[in-house]
C-alpha cells in the first residue's frame, strides 16, 4: 500500500493501474468521479467494437463515483472501478447468467466477492459478457485487437475489458479453463487463486469442485491488491525473490495439440529465463495428470448436470445445443461410479503434483493452443482445466506476441497455499522476458 | 426399489414411509393427493404447537399432488411429501434464510436438491423453520414432545417436522451440528453425507469449507432412497452386513461435556453392541482431533463473516446480537494466517481420521449432550462440528431415551465416501440396540 503515483500517472486516467488510481484517490489528486468518467468514455469509444458489457448504466457508476468522493472513502480500492462477470450476483445490476432464460434477474444480494470490493471502495462499473452459463456457448464480445477473434471464454467481457483499458480490474471465474485461455487470447494477468481460498458465495454454481473466482489486471501487483481485498487481509506488496526461481517446465500431455510457433515460443522462453539465472529444469508430472484433462471433463459435467436439473426439466429449448449436447450429454451420461473414481484420482494426482514443489518454486507451462482463434467458439481449453483439477494457483503471464501480432501467454503455477509465491515468480519471469 | 407395502401401511398415512408411499403410489393403490392430504391434516392438527413451518400452502401442496397423480409419475419418490430448510431455494416459495432481512425474498431458481427430489415425483410441502442464517439464533419451532423445550437447530423445522410424522422426508443443511444435533433431540434419523457428495448449489452458504445438505428420515432406508436420488443414482436397497461391523468406540475430547446418563446409555450401548457380536473397541482418535472444534469455529466463522459482508455493511441492526457478537465477531477477528493453520490442520486431522477405517468399519460416538434443553437456545453442537470438519459421512441413530422420556441419539460415522456402508451399520445398530 505504498504505491505512490508515478510517470504512469502521465497516461489516460482509463490506463492507471489500481494502485495508481487508490493511491491518487487517497490522496486526494484525483477524484472517483474523474477516474469512473475516464473508464466510462474509453467504454463509449470501444464498446461497439469490443462488445464487453452486458450490463452498464453511466449514471449509476458516476452515482457511487460521487458517493465515495463525498464520504472521503480510504480504503485499498478507493475509487477503483471493477467490472463484475455476469454470472456473480449483483443486488442493484441485473445478473443473467449468459442465458435467455434469465434475462433481466436481479438477485436480492450482492455476491460476496462484489460486496468485499464495494467496502473496500471499488466502483462496480457492471457486468462483463459471459458465455451461456460459463460454459461454451459464446456471448457476443469480439477480442479487443481484432474483431474476427475470440476473446476466449467463459470470462470473454472480463478479459476484453482489462486488456482494453476500459476497467483496471475485473472478476471471473474459472472451473475449466475460463480465466487462463481469455487471459492469454486478450494478453492480461490473469489469476486463479488457490481452490477455496475466495468465497463463492452469490456465485453461480457450476462445478462446485473447480469453481474459483477469479481476477484479471494489467500488473501483478493489482492483483494481488484485489485478492487480499477478497480474502479479507491487509493488502501487502509483492515480495522481491531473493534469488531467481527454480522453474520446471512442464511439457504437458496436452503439448502435440499446441501450434508450432506455442511450442517455439515456450521452449524459448524456459531457454531465456535460465540465461537469466533461473534453475529450470524439465518437470516430471506424475503419470495420473495424463488423465486429468478426462478427469476434469467427468467430474465438472456431472456436477453441472445435477446443478441444472431445473433447466434441463423446465427450460430445454432455451437451453443451447451446444450446451445440451455437450456438458449436460456428458454429465448426464457420467454415473455415480465413475463420478467417484474420477476424484478419487483427481485427489491421487493433486497429491503428485504437490510433491513437485520441493523442487520448483513454480512450473511453466502453457496457458493456450496459440493465438486467439478466428470465429465464435472460444477456443480450446485443455491446457488449464487439468490445473483447475489440481486446485493449485495459476497465472496466465503476457509474454508472447504470436504470428498474427496477437498475445499468447505463458502459464505459471505453484504449489497449493502458495499464492503470493506464485505473484512473485511471475512478475520475475515477466521481467525477464518482458 | 422392491419395497412394497407392509403392515405399516395400515398406519395413518401421513405415517408412512417414503418407499410405502412411493411403491403404493405406482402401484395405483394410493394418490398423491391422499398422501399429501393425510401429511396436512397432521400439519393442521400439531403445527399450533410444534412450529416447524416458514411457509406452507396447501393449495400450493395439493396442486402438485394433482398434477402428479393426473401425470402418473412413477419415480423414486412418487408423491412422497418432503419439507424443505428455508435456507434452500424454492422457485414457487419464499426463502428467508431465517432472517427479516429476506422476509418473504423469492428465488429466480430452485436449488439443485429441491429440483432433483421433484424431478423424483416428490412433492414440495413447505419451507421449514431455520435459525437465523442458520446459525445460532432461533426461529419459532418446539420440541414436537415438549414445547418447553428446543427441538435443535439450524434444521429446527425438518427435524422436528419428520419427527412429528408431518413429512416422512425433509431436507436440511450441517455446517457445524445443525442436523445431528436436532437428530438427537428430536429422536430421528439424520444424515450428514460424505463432503461434497450432493451439491450445494441454491443453497446459502454459510462456510463452504463444511456446509452440506443433509436428509431426516424416520428409516434408514427412506434416507438412502432420498440420497440416491440426489446424488443422481440408481435408487438401491440398503444391503445387510455379512457380519457384525467393526466398530470403533469415541470418548471424543468433549466427552467430559456430556451429560453423566448420556455418558451411561453411550458405555451400555456399546457393550450391548459387543454382546450382539459388533467387534468393539475403543478407537484412539488422531492427537489433532483435540483441536478439531476450535479449528472448526476458526474455518467456519471467518468463511461466514466474508461470505456476509454485504449484511454486515448495510443491515448491521438487523442481524441478531447473538450473530454479531458470536460468528461474525469471531470471523472477523481471525486473520488469514490463522485461517491457513486452521485448514492444514484439518488437511492433517482428516488424513489421521481416515486411517481410523482400516480398524474400524464405522465409528461410534456421541450426537449431543443429552436431551434437548429446555428454553430457547439450540442446545450444544461440539459433538458434531469435529465430524462436519473431517468430511466424513455421519448419521444419528435415535436409539436412547434420557431420563425425561425424552430421544438423544448415537451418532455412527464412517469413512469419506463410506456412505452405504455407514447406512448399513447404522441399521444394523439400530436394530440391535432396539
């Protein structure tokens, strides 16, 4: 919380980071209300292009810009502006869940992620784009460099959103892969914390044993402002390594499937980080991760299947194809049996995974295929749902520029607890490869 | 699914079993709507004195009775009443959450659990009392034997509803002792099931890290059909034991707490368990298991504060004086750090618990104090938070009678995702003890 403004201060209200913009609140140099409308006029300039809202209204992020201005707020997101993924409930914007069947609900409490962010003085500024219940089926926001791509999903306005400078934060969530692949398509920070460690409550129910909220910015170091402000701690500086990290390098099964020019740039990479002095070594994942992709695939259709027993009863032709066909087919047609063998062999594996982390700080590994792709899927997932299975840390770190200029990023993860280990070795390893 | 009638069904109805009421109802010997009627007469005749009821309509309740007999559902569940805690969503019913605050709140969906049991053929009687937030302040309900006295909580109203022959099956919820506790006093069956087995999803959270939905019934046969339903399966008898179980014997750290005739009823239990052929012996619980309540209260009390930010912000006089100054007080002066401990703790304990079911087949310990007390306060959970934290499937076995005539139970326990077979050895218990 030392954070003081500096030469970045120079730039566009819109582009400040949050520790920027609370410092300068606090202090007083800069007004909520100035800060919403520097937010509020780069959204009315991008949005027909970007398409990251599903739910914004000026006059009611102005009202609380004002209303936090006049009680002199100080707390560590003063005047910070958030957008709010449009699966977390709100208790003054509508929450539809990406899905017709809720168009215009309006939850009576606000999730407790929203109401953390709000005490602490954060704006809501409203909600992003999700896909059709955080599953595949896409919403309409189009990648902020390139309107023929992806942003990647389900977290698709969030990500598009931070990497546009429209908000310096924003919430998602991540059961598969819906944090991590838009991070990297959209070239921000994105983190998935430790499974359990933010509260879910007011979050729509996907897959209860994957489901984390997670956060996207433009720096390390909002992020990790924005978790201890949702986990209820004082928020403290990311730490300074006292010495380069041990690395492994993880050439996951999932590793044929990426494009040629993922793997040059990976392979790369590790080359770089070990001139620059970090003790990089291959990692050998335990033979149950090869199933952890298939594992996750179960464990998450199963779960989601029973949670929407009431849509799958009462609201089936609202409900997409892909959907239908996809996650409900699969959950529907995965028993109790091989429910339970999957995370019995999900908690074998996180147990072999654990062990890694005697002997590396972190591990890298990649966070998607490539670039963000041309069309409206939301591109391949696979390369973080085996980590949401692992319920470990994880951050997509923007590193790469693919073939067609657009970001790809690199993933980094560390042990299960080990959070603020995780944002140190990635700042060094954006650092070093920046 | 090969229960058929018995002698019993020359009970009252509202008497019956789920599986009587449900094969009778295939059968095309009874309807729904004789079933639901039997269920509201009894409900009109003792709820002026028991109270177990948040809302119930019984147009509402005879409406669904009619659609299903006119629809000839043959589920599981087919035209088995069952009440619902008012802390799970109900699409057509208010939900409260035991709290002014929410006073007569609709929910857009219904929980995940309260649409598999209709999905199932079963009817929707009503919102059960809950204690505030289920927590600890009280809601209305009375003992069903004894006005003067609590019937337990937070499941207060599905407890004592099940007890009064009112409903043969009701849903509730454990994140501390919120079911076994009123299993006891209200002398039914009541079941926590293995962490994570039936999802949560609609339902409040209070404490992800134990809260669970939890099922009473009046046979340990109608809480495993109920749980087969919920968790999505093919409903499957309760099988015998080849022989007598192994059974470990817990003077658990709070034994001293008990009341000295529960102490008595728990020592003679398990020697005449022994006579009947139980291979009985003391089980030496992990050294932890001693910190185990208070880690409980840590882990639970700071997941609740979080999770109520917005009611702590913004409705502070409206939350009772026991919840503020009790959990939230409790949640909010716990640090993260002690959070951490608190979790690997558990992480720990649970391992040293688990090895336990090498020895033993189930374990044998105390569900609460003694009878239910008399006054207003729910009486004491420790005798189960310790269990909520291991993750372990628990069920009360009302098998006692304390010196006012009154039910306190054993709780029997059994290793994570040992459910049937804690289902099997709670029968076999409860009839050799009978």
């Amino acid at each position: 919380m030392t954070a003081r403004p500096t030469t970045r201060s120079l730039a566009p209200l819109n582009e400040w980071t949050a520790l920027e913009i609370a410092a300068a609140v606090r202090a007083g140099t800069v007004t909520c209300e100035a800060i919403a409308r520097a937010c509020l006029d780069r959204i009315a300039e991008r949005e027909p292009r970007v398409l990251a809202w599903e739910y914004l209204d000026p006059e009611q992020v102005l009202a609380q810009a004002r209303a936090l201005d006049r009680g002199g707020h100080r707390g560590p997101l003063a005047g910070v502006p958030f957008g709010v993924k449009d699966i977390i409930d709100t208790c003054d914007m509508p929450t539809a869940y990406g899905s017709p069947i809720y168009a215009g609900h309006r939850p009576r409490r606000d999730a407790a992620c929203v109401a953390l962010g709000r005490k602490a003085g954060g704006v809501v500024m409203g909600k992003t784009v999700t896909t059709e219940f955080a599953v595949n089926y896409p919403g309409k926001t189009r990648h902020p460099q390139d309107p023929a791509r992806t942003p990647g999903g389900s977290s698709s306005g969030s990500a598009a959103a931070v990497a546009d400078c429209m908000v310096p934060l924003a919430l998602g969530t991540q059961t598969t892969g819906s944090t991590i692949k838009p991070g990297s398509f959209c070239g921000v920070f994105a983190y998935r914390p430790t499974f359990g460690a933010i509260r879910c409550s007011g979050v729509m129910e996907s897959a209860a044993s994957c489901d984390t909220v997670t956060l996207y910015g433009r720096t390390v170091e909002d992020i990790a402002l924005h978790r201890d402000v949702l986990v209820g701690t004082e928020p403290a500086p990311v730490a300074g390594l006292s010495e380069p990290p041990r690395i492994g390098f993880c050439r996951v099964p999932q590793w044929p499937r990426l494009a040629p020019y993922t793997q040059r740039l990976l392979e790369d990479a590790a080359a770089r980080l070990a001139r620059a002095g970090a003790r990089l070594q291959d990692a050998a994942l335990p033979e149950d991760f090869s199933e952890a992709e298939e594992t996750h695939r179960q464990i998450s259709c199963r779960e989601f299947a029973l949670n929407f027993t009431r849509e799958i009863e009462h609201h089936w032709n609202e409900l997409s194809e892909d959907l239908r066909n996809g996650k409900i087919r699969i959950g529907l047609e995965c028993t109790d049996k091989r429910y339970r063998a999957a995370q019995a062999l999900a908690a074998r594996c996180r147990l072999g995974v654990e062990a890694l982390f005697g002997d590396f700080d972190v591990l890298l590994a990649p966070a998607a295929v490539g670039e963000a792709p041309v069309g409206t899927g939301t591109g391949d997932s696979t390369l973080a749902s085996p980590w949401s299975l692992m319920h470990v840390p994880t951050m997509n770190v923007p590193v790469f520029k693919g073939p067609n200029g657009l970001p790809v990023g690199a993933q980094v993860i560390a042990g299960h607890g080990q959070d603020r280990k995780l944002f140190a070795a990635a700042r060094w390893i954006h650092s070093a490869l920046a």
